[in-house]
C-alpha cells in the first residue's frame, strides 16, 4: 500500500502497492494446533477471534451457531416469498405461460450460475461480508463500498415494503385494523428476536421455510393431479390446452422481458447464504451442500411451480389481474380451489404471512451484518461494528429499524410518491450485485494463481470456469440492456428509464465518489493511507478469514473425509441420517 511519511511524501511498504488492501487485512491467524484427526480451520477475526485480537475483542465478535440444517433450508426456501405465491400470476397473464416458464429459467440459471461462483469464495472465506468484501479485496476498496451500500438499502428499503403486504394480507382476517397497526405489530417481535442470538434467527428462517417448502410441494402435487383430471369429474381439469393454439407465448420479446421484473423479485435473496457463512459452523462443509441445494429450489420451487400455474390457468383468466394483495389472487390458491379444496384460501394466507415474516426476519440480518463489515472496514462509523456478549450487531439493527420505519412513514404520507423512489432506487440492485460476483469471481480465481494457491484448497469449485463467469457477465449485460428496451420502448420513455436504473446509478455514485474522496484526501495529506485504485492481486489478501492454510486444502478435506466415514460406520443408518439433518 501507499503510505505518507513524515516529510508527507509518500512510499510503497514491502510489495504493497497503491491498489492493495489496509493493512488490517495482512494479519494471519496461526492460532492452529496439528495434535486433532482434522487441523483446526483458521479463527475468523469477527466471528471466532483469538481472545489477544485486540481490534476484535474491542469489537466483539458474532457466533458460528448456523447448523448444516439452517444452511440448508435458508438455501432451498429462504428466498420463496410473495414473488412466487402473488406475482407470478400476473407473468402469466402478461406473457402466457409458456414465456414465464421460459423467463423464469433463464434468471434461474443466471442466478445459479451466480451463486456456484459466490459459493467458491464464501466456502473458502466465510466472513459476514460476502460479495461487499470479496470486492474489496480483489477489485477494489470502493466497488466492495459500493456493492456493500447498495444492498444494505435494498434490504432496508424492503422492509417497509414487506410490512405493507403483511398488513394487507393480514387485513383478510382483520379488515378494521389498519395497516400501521398491523405493521407495528409485524415489526417488533421481529426487531427482538435479533437480540437473542444468530441461532434463534436461524431456527425462526428454518420453521418458517420450512411450511412455504410444504406447501409449494403439496401445491405441485395437486396441481398435476387436476390438471391430469384425477379430482373426480366435478372438478375438470384443462390437460394441455394453456400450452396449445398459441396459448402458451404471447407478448412477444417485450413480454419476455417484462417477466423478468418478477422474476428478479422472485428470486432476490438468493446470495443470502453466502452472508450466513459467516456465522455457521464448519463453512467448508455446509456451504457447498447449501449451495448444491439452491439448485433444487430454483427447479422444483421456482420453474416446477410455473409450469403447474401455466398448465392450470389459461392467460386470459380475469383472476390473474385481480390483485388483492391477499391469498384470494394467488395463483396456488386459484388452483386448490379448482381442485376442490375450498378453504385453501385461509390457508395459503396463513403460509404467506409466515413467508413474509421470515422475509422480515431477513432483511435484518442481513442489513445488520452488512454495515456491521461496512464499519469493520472502515467504510462506515466504526460504532457500528460493534456487537453485544450474543454476537448481536446492536448498533447496525437500530439503524435498520429506524431507516426502515421512516420509509414506512413515507408510503403512508404523500399518497407513496417518495416510498416509491426509494423503491425505484434499489430496483436494479439485486442486478447490479448478481453481476459484479462474477467480477469479482474472476479477480479471485486470478490472483489465487498468481499467489501459487492450488485449487484443491477450495472446499467447493465452480464447474466451467472461466466460460461460467464469462456467460454471467454477458448475460447480465444481456438483462441490463432488455430492461432499458422495456422502461423506454414498452413502460413510457425516459422518466421510467430513470426510474429503473436509478439503483444502477446510486451503484456507479458511491464507487467514483470512494475513488474520488480517496484520491483528494490522500493527495492533500489527510489520510496516511491510499485506499483507492484497483488491487494488486499478487498482493490480494487470502488469508484473513481463510478456513485453512495455503496447500493444505486437499490434506484436510480428505482427513475430513475420513472422519466423517468413520462416524457414519460408528452409528446406525437412520441415527447417522438424523444427524444429518438435524
């Protein structure tokens, strides 16, 4: 890095150079001993840091308490919300179903093809920070800022949001309360239960996926049966017509392209593993078996859940543009009717509530950690990298609550106007994030070979590199590029091409603002350390975080491998598959 002597001028210290990390990044932890089967991994310094790690003690440190069990169903139901259960209907109805199948397979794919990539460094460097941190390592100090601070507002600004459509929903039930009733009542058991610690999060995101994975599974189930006419000939089924005649794709290309609005939605949250990894228990092993089962989430919760909507409810069906915000327009709830299950209703209303609570549950944690690394990088207030005796970022959910609650206000007064710039703002940052891993992907995997790292140290690999980050950068590029031809062409010109890619601009603000800030206060003597520029990435930082030493990966997964063998064969089948799962 550059530093500025005394005289102020400045100089390169010991092959760091202009573009490389701070030098809170250079310091390894060896706190390991060889006398265990399987050589210790290597202490985070947020999570498990050494009790003479003076800038963590001072800190505190967050807890691995995330079993493989809440790594597993945060990967495969975490994300199902009311993008799948309210607004995959009103795809069909743009473009038919055979469209929205077709759109929600490709930002599958996209976002698979995102996570494998994501899932390579997380499984390698468990750290709460995840792609923000990774980008300021291997690209630069302020694309990490920017990444970091683009999601933080897309989480925090999803909370209001969230709120709405719990109230309205809820308000099926209860239709004289109002909705900031509802939503005060939504917000603060789930404000608290973040104080407990990083565990009850994780079982509260466990139960809670756990009854939207059953009902998508039984919605499935059923809805092949009334498509194929097995409810008995009181309730008909339509067999293949809504795929026939033409039914099937409509719209043409700007009907495509105008599915991946919901498509986005459906599936943002998706990373959210990978800042979990941070706080799970042995990350070289859960985190690629999470990462291997968002493959099922996207192909049987996503694309299987689409092709049942398509086969059972024609495009035209007025149903589909009858939003009420609540179970009566969703498309399961359509199809358990049909099917003859009339109180499906209350139910699948029920089953949103606790998707929409898990959301919530969420968007907390992952905006709280987010500016707690933020603040541990000295990207932000260091106040807020603090955390409790629980492993608790206080001050970084205080924060959440009251950015969160003054968005709130602001869909409730001036009839949304502002609500729905702040939404607007973060339209596209679920984009912008999903892009940049594949940045990032490629800066990681290239200065591991120019620091001589083997690939056998990575506990999970991304198949098809570089082809698989190379086709994610395209096709990101290719999604950026629909949306413009959408908001300008199709939505209304301009002022919607502003609107879409205003969170694309906040993203391109706060990265030439960091450059710039960087580059004046260095120049004019007020920071001893140059923090801008890209890095160096033979002098890029793998060690921080780092489950194990350099080369040692392959001696240590295989020991691993050993020891897992031998406590399979120590116990019986169904005990060592409880284990497993629980």
């Amino acid at each position: 890095m550059v530093k500025r002597d005394s005289q102020g001028s400045s100089s390169t210290e010991d092959g760091l150079d202009r573009g490389s990390q701070s030098n809170r990044y250079s310091r390894v932890i060896d706190d390991k001993s060889e006398t265990s089967d399987v050589a210790p991994l290597i202490s985070n310094p947020f999570v498990d840091a050494p009790q003479n790690d003076a800038a963590a003690s001072d800190l505190g440190r967050t807890k691995r308490l995330l079993g493989a069990r809440h790594m597993m169903i945060i990967a495969l139901g975490g994300a199902i919300g009311t993008g799948i259960f309210l607004f995959a209907g009103a795809s069909i109805a743009i473009a038919g179903p055979g469209t929205t199948l077709l759109s929600y397979a490709t930002v599958g794919l996209f976002v698979y093809s995102v996570i494998m990539q994501l899932g390579e460094m997380a499984s390698f460097l468990p750290t709460s920070g995840a792609f923000a941190s990774f980008g300021s390592r291997y690209v630069s100090q302020g694309f990490g800022f920017a990444l970091g601070i683009g999601y933080y507002f897309q989480w925090a600004f999803s909370i209001p949001s969230e709120l709405t459509a719990a109230a309205v929903i809820l308000q099926f039930w209860a239709p004289h309360i109002d909705v900031w009733v509802w939503a005060l009542i939504i917000i603060i058991p789930m404000f608290l239960i973040q104080f407990i610690n990083v565990r009850v999060w994780g079982e509260v995101e466990y139960w809670s996926s756990l009854g939207k994975i059953l009902l998508i599974l039984v919605f499935i189930l059923i809805g092949i049966l009334y498509d194929a006419g097995a409810m008995g000939s009181s309730h008909p089924g339509p067999g293949l017509s809504n795929f026939t005649n033409g039914a099937a794709f409509i719209g043409g290309f700007g009907g495509f392209i105008r599915t991946f609005v919901n498509a986005f939605y459906s599936f943002g949250g998706a990373e959210l593993v990978a800042l979990a990894a941070g706080e799970c228990e042995k990350p070289h092993r859960t985190v690629p078996i999470a990462i291997k089962a968002t493959f099922f989430r996207i192909f049987i919760f996503f694309i299987l859940s689409i092709f049942v909507m398509g086969l059972c409810i024609n495009y035209k069906d007025p149903i589909l543009n009858l939003y009420t915000g609540d179970a009566a327009a969703s498309p399961i709830t359509i199809i358990f009717q049909r099917a003859g299950f009339g109180p499906a209703t209350h139910v699948v209303n029920a089953v949103l509530v606790t998707a929409i609570l898990s959301a919530t549950n969420s968007c907390f944690f992952a905006t709280s950690r987010m500016m707690m690394t933020l603040a541990r990088e000295e990207k932000l207030p260091r106040v807020f990298g603090w955390v409790n005796g629980r492993g608790v970022p206080v001050p970084a959910l205080f924060v959440t609550l009251l950015i969160s609650s003054l968005t709130f206000l602001t869909s409730i007064w001036g009839e949304g106007v502002v609500f729905q710039w702040f939404l607007n703002l973060t339209g596209m940052s679920a984009l912008v994030t999903w892009t940049s891993i594949a940045i990032i992907s490629v800066r990681f995997r290239r200065g591991l070979k120019l620091q001589g790292y083997p690939l056998s140290d990575l506990p999970y690999k991304q198949p098809l590199y570089p082809l698989l980050p190379i086709l994610t950068l395209i096709s990101g590029a290719a999604m950026f590029v629909g949306n413009a031809y959408v908001s300008i062409a199709i939505n209304g010109g301009w002022k919607n091409f502003v609107a879409t890619f205003s969170g694309l601009g906040l993203f391109t603000c706060l990265w030439c603002g960091w450059e710039l800030t960087s580059h004046l206060r260095f120049k004019y003597g007020r920071a001893d350390v140059y923090r801008g520029g890209f890095v160096d990435l033979q002098c890029a930082d793998y060690t921080t975080d780092a489950v194990w030493d350099k080369a040692q990966g392959e001696r240590i997964l295989e020991e691993d491998r050993m020891e897992v063998e031998r406590e399979k064969r120590s116990m019986p089948r169904w005990k060592w598959y409880m284990k497993s799962i629980y």
